[in-house]
C-alpha cells in the first residue's frame, strides 16, 4: 500500500534569484546617472580642470591656498557641496607630498538651478574649489609636486558622471621668506575669500549677497531668520547625550548588541516566525544536522550583511549620502520584497506542497538539499527585512561605520550579523536545548497557515510603502504585478510534480517565466515611477494634525532654523512609512495622553522629518546626530539649538515627558 506524502517544492533558484535582486535593487539607483548614459557620453567630458595656487613657491611652515579650476562648457554646469534635491557633490582628494596638510574645502557661493520645481546648487562657466595647504617646517630642496584627483557631475539634458586629475609644480623656497604671489584672482569673489562659504539660511545656500549682510528681518514672524546664529547643518553641535569619544571596540559591542536586539524589532517578527517553525521541525532531527542548520542561517545573515556593506561603500565612492534602511527608499526594493514574502505565504498556505509516491531515498536527498537552501535564504530575508529597523545600540555603531574606512564598515556590518544570528547559533549549537520548543504535530499546520496571513500583513504594509512613495497608481499595478507572479507560481506547483518528467518541468516553468516577464514589464518596468531613484518632494509635504490636537509640521531646514532661532522649544520627529518601530513610538508613545498634554504646556513645536523618500538634507542631519537610520527623536531646548537632547531608539511616555521638561518651555 503507497502511502502519499507531503513534499515540499520549494523553488529554490526562483527564490534566490528574488532574494539577490532584493538587496541588489537599490545599486542602480545610487549612481549619479544610467550606465548607458555614462557609455554614450565616455571620453565626452565637458568639464576641464586646472590647478591653480595663490603662491609661486613653497615656503617651509607658510600655509597657501591651493584650488581647483573647473571650466563647465556653455549649458552645462557642476554642482556645489549641498546639490540640492538631486545632484551629486563635487569632490577633491588631495595627493601631497609627505608632511604638508590640507583643510576642509572652501566653496564660491553657487547658483540655483530650478528644473520643474526640482531645485538644485552649482555652477556654470568657471569655479574655483580650494583648500588652504599648510607646508611642513621642513622640506626638501627642489619641485614640489601637487595633485587633485577629482570627481564630478556634469548635467544638461542628461547627467555624466566625470573624474580626472589635474597637477602643479612648485619650487620650494627659503623658509622664513615671502613666497611671491601667484593666482591671488582665482580666489577672490563673492562669499569666497580664503574662508567656506556661509549658506546658511536657505539650508542649500543662498545666491544674494554675503551672509554678513542677509540676516534680515523675518516679517511674519517678526524675528530673526536662523543665519544670525548659521544653520543648524552648519553648526558644531553637542548633543546631551554625547557622552565623549568611545573607543574603537566599543563600537563593534554595540554592532553585535544592536544585531541581536534586531531579532525582537517589529520588522523582523515575520521571517522570525517562520524561523520558528523551522526550529520545531528540527526537534528530531541529528544534532549534526541541527547545527548545520543554524550555521546556514548565519550564513545568509552573513552574507546579506557583507552585500549591504558592499553598497554602502558603493554609494560612498558615488558621492552620495546614505543610511541605515536607504534600501527601502527605492521602489524596486519594496516590490521585491513584496514578491518574496507573498512567495513565502503561498508557500506556508500549502501551495509547495503535492501529493507523491516517491521512495523514501528520493524523498530524503531532495528535502536535505532543499532545506539547506531555504534556510540560507531564510537568513537573507530576515536581514533585509530587518533593516527598516534601528534597534538600541545599532544607531551609534552603524553611524561610525559610515564614515570610517572600507575594512571598518565590512567589519561592523558583519558584527551586527553574527548579533543577529547569535540566538539561532546557540540554540541549533546545542540541540538539547531544542527539548524545550513544542513538538511538531498536527497543530503545526494550523500555525503555518495562520503565519501565512501574518506575511499577507506584511505584503499589505510593503504596499502602503509603495503608495507613499509613488501614489495610488503605483499601488495597482504593484497588486496586478503580485497577482501575475501568484498565478504563475499556481501554474508552476499544480501543472508539475516529483513524478513529472523534465520535458513537462521544461515548459510548464517556461510558460511560469513568461507570464512573470510579462506581468513584470506591463506593470512594473512600463512605470519610470516603480523603477526609479525618487527625490524628496517637499512642496507636497502636508501639515498633520492627529486626533489628540497635536499639529505636525512637514521638516525643512528653513523651519527648523527659524524656530531655533526665535527660541522655540522643538520636538524633531526623524520617521518613515517603513519603519515599523517609527509607527509604533508614534501611536504608543508621541501621542499618548501625558506626551500630548505636555507638549501643549510647554508651547512645543512639533515637526515630523519624513525619510519614506531619499532625501539628502535628512541624510545629512542624521549624520550631525552620528545616526544613520531612523527612528531618531531630538529636542531642541528653547535657547539652546545648539545643544539638543538626543533621544534613544525605543522610547516611554515618561522619558518623553521628562526630556520635554528638561528642554523648557517656548520664549516667545
């Protein structure tokens, strides 16, 4: 008598091709411009440099400013240090000779570019980027030769990104002598004069006058504009929770502690639940088996984690600026996480799984080879889901990552992977402790059904991202996009089987990949809007006003600045669509009755800084915070911008309420 068994299909290669493509999805997108533009446009450069120094010899222990000469050709232009709503930042490595050091690089206040509302800071024609060079005490007789390796992005009709390396030589002279003047007129001009340029009050810069003589009189407000005291990205500040420099090390702890904690964040609570069921199926298996198992899961979370480091760097070396979760910023990224997770469901409602005779050898080499498969790709999708979250302990590491060299980001990375995969290691390391799970049984059916509504939770919430990001429409075609891969999922799990021969595999998955291709190019890649890299678009920013009366304003620089400087006590809520833990802090926390009521006491200005879409002014005030992600909450004393009250990731009414009592009240 044949017994039918359930075995599960998996589709493992459909699956690991979905899982690359999730975490490879935003890589496009942080180039400046598209590969084929940048081929079609190579060795097309229309943008030349020239080095030029206000000296024509090096005297040793002077300091002297040395710049970059960029000639833009008629209509096309560069951009300034803060592009603007798109763009990308000029910069200047310099290579000097040993001992001589360079400082911050000093700007001509730049134009603004208004391209459909889409507003943007460079230049046109000519500019000069310097920097002031300070020569060690001591230098050798002879030339002294001085490079700029410099990078760039060039726009008209279409953007190119551009490189090249200009060079000067110059004899030393005596020390104690006056070096002879050099190029002294490529460094004067407006707002640039051997000091940064002040472009503070617009937050991107202003192209009227000096900032000495912009300070005026804000009419609607009857106070002065925040340039009296510079902008708050342009500020040195000392936030209350400081503390002083940490060591190197500490930082790593915390990597690993952040990563653990990530288990326990809303995002990762669906791909943990189905980790769980994994688990329960492992109660009778080898304890050999078992720890390979965990080790395949901290593989994937490994390896996700290293592919993640590897973008960063990637979008670093493309002049951008990002952060923790920037992947969910992009909308392929969100589709294909929704594709994945609706994949996952379908496959927990019982839809992998059909009904054979095969033998009992057959059956145990394909689940050994499958399950290791799944549970690698296990690990990845609970990494990638993971990142819309910012645990406790994970801001400040991942933070300092961002800004260190190559080997010091792959290595905090893969700190906050081995926290993550910490529980899993130890559990799967000592099987005994796999006792105290529940064993399998019929009731686990039950529980993999119902965790399959709770993915369906999760593809909904991904389609409220996508509505934030691109509208309603999007929405649609994503949901027709998800129901074409079901259908040719169905196709794939009803038409074939372990018994079916390969010609039939061969076209069933055949017509399964056209119907995906074609869902995929009618109601995804036909849409610029689900395929692109989205700006922030401030103008459609809305204020909120929630149920118990609190009034949200949309952040700008320009605001934030403005209250700060009529001494407004200033609730700055750093948020987005895809943060889970953001949503809760709002619901459970920000507008709780004693949060609400001691806000209105105090006369708080409430402003929401929403990071749903790429936007690079938020990037860089989270950095000024040494955060990378969100949730973030600062408050900024009335009086006291400059020395804000930095707030931790996960937080109670009362700690909210005494930090709110410890900024003070509104000055009016």
């Amino acid at each position: 008598m044949n017994t039918k068994s359930k075995v599960k299909f998996f589709l493992p290669l459909a699956f690991a091709l979905l899982s690359v493509f999730a975490i490879l999805a935003p890589a496009p997108n942080l180039l400046a411009t598209q590969t084929a533009q940048a081929a079609q446009a190579e060795g097309a450069k229309h943008t030349s440099l020239r080095m030029v120094a206000d000296v024509k010899e090096v005297v040793p222990g002077s300091t002297f400013m040395l710049g970059v000469e960029l000639t833009m050709q008629p209509g096309w232009h560069t951009y300034y240090k803060e592009s603007g709503d798109a763009g990308m930042p000029t910069s200047i490595e310099w290579v000097l000779p040993p001992g001589y050091k360079h400082g911050d690089l000093l700007w001509k206040k730049p134009h603004k570019f208004d391209d459909g509302g889409i507003v943007t800071y460079g230049y046109a024609e000519k500019t000069v980027i310097a920097a002031k060079i300070t020569a060690p005490d001591t230098i050798p007789d002879g030339e002294q030769k001085l490079v700029a390796k410099v990078k760039w992005l060039e726009c008209k009709e279409l953007c190119i990104p551009g490189s090249g390396e200009t060079s000067m030589i110059l004899p030393a002279g005596k020390k104690g002598s006056t070096a002879q003047p050099g190029e002294t007129d490529a460094f004067k001009g407006s707002g640039f004069e051997g000091r940064t340029s002040d472009l503070t009050t617009d937050g991107h810069g202003t192209t009227s006058g000096d900032s000495a003589s912009s300070a005026t009189t804000n009419t609607s407000t009857g106070s002065a504009p925040a340039s009296s005291g510079g902008s708050i990205l342009d500020r040195n500040l000392t936030p209350a929770d400081a503390g002083g420099t940490m060591p190197s090390y500490m930082y790593f702890a915390l990597a690993v502690l952040g990563g653990f904690i990530l288990n326990f964040m809303p995002c990762v609570l669906p791909v943990i639940a189905i980790k769980i069921i994994s688990l329960m199926e492992q109660v009778n298996d080898e304890p050999g088996r078992v720890r390979l198992q965990g080790l395949v899961f901290a593989a994937g979370i490994l390896s996700s984690f290293l592919v993640l480091g590897a973008l960063v760097l990637a979008a670093r070396e493309a002049g951008q600026s990002v952060g923790w979760g920037f992947q969910m910023q992009y909308p392929p990224f969100v589709i294909a996480m929704a594709t994945i997770i609706m994949i996952f469901s379908l496959s927990l409602f019982g839809l992998f799984y059909v009904t054979v005779n095969p033998g009992q050898e057959q059956i145990d080499k394909l689940a050994s080879k499958e399950g290791l498969t799944g549970t690698f790709f296990k690990g990845v999708l609970a990494t990638v889901l993971s990142t819309p979250c910012t645990a406790p302990a994970l801001g400040p590491a991942v933070g300092f990552a961002f800004a260190q060299p190559p080997i010091v980001i792959f290595g905090i990375f893969e700190a906050v992977g081995l926290g993550m995969s910490l529980p899993y290691l130890l559990l799967t390391i000592n099987p005994n402790w796999l006792r105290f799970i529940p064993k399998p049984g019929v009731w686990m059916e039950k529980f993999k059904e119902a965790m399959g509504f709770v993915l369906l939770a999760t593809v909904a919430w991904l389609l409220s991202v996508v509505g934030a990001q691109v509208g309603a429409g999007g929405v649609q075609s994503v949901g027709f996009f998800l129901t074409g891969i079901a259908f040719a999922v169905w196709v794939s799990a009803r038409f074939t089987d372990l018994s079916s021969t390969s010609q039939r595999k061969a076209v069933v998955w055949s017509i399964s990949g056209l119907i995906s291709a074609a869902c995929l190019y009618v109601f995804i890649l036909s849409r610029p809007d689900l395929m692109g890299n989205l700006p922030a678009e401030k103008a459609s920013a809305k204020t909120a006003v929630t149920e118990s009366g609190i009034t949200w304003v949309p952040f700008s620089i320009e605001d934030l600045d403005k209250n700060i400087a009529a001494n407004k006590t200033i609730l700055l809520d750093f948020t987005a669509d895809w943060c889970l833990t953001c949503k809760v802090n709002e619901k459970t926390v920000l507008d709780s009755a004693p949060v609400v009521e001691q806000l209105k006491a105090l006369n708080v200005v409430t402003m929401k800084a929403d990071w749903t879409r790429r936007d690079e002014t938020i990037s860089k005030l989270l950095q000024k915070f040494q955060r990378s992600g969100v949730p973030l909450y600062v408050v900024f004393p009335a009086g006291r911008g400059s020395s804000p009250i930095v707030l931790p990731e996960v937080i109670t009414p009362q700690l909210v309420v005494d930090k709110l009592k410890e900024a003070g009240p509104s000055k009016s």
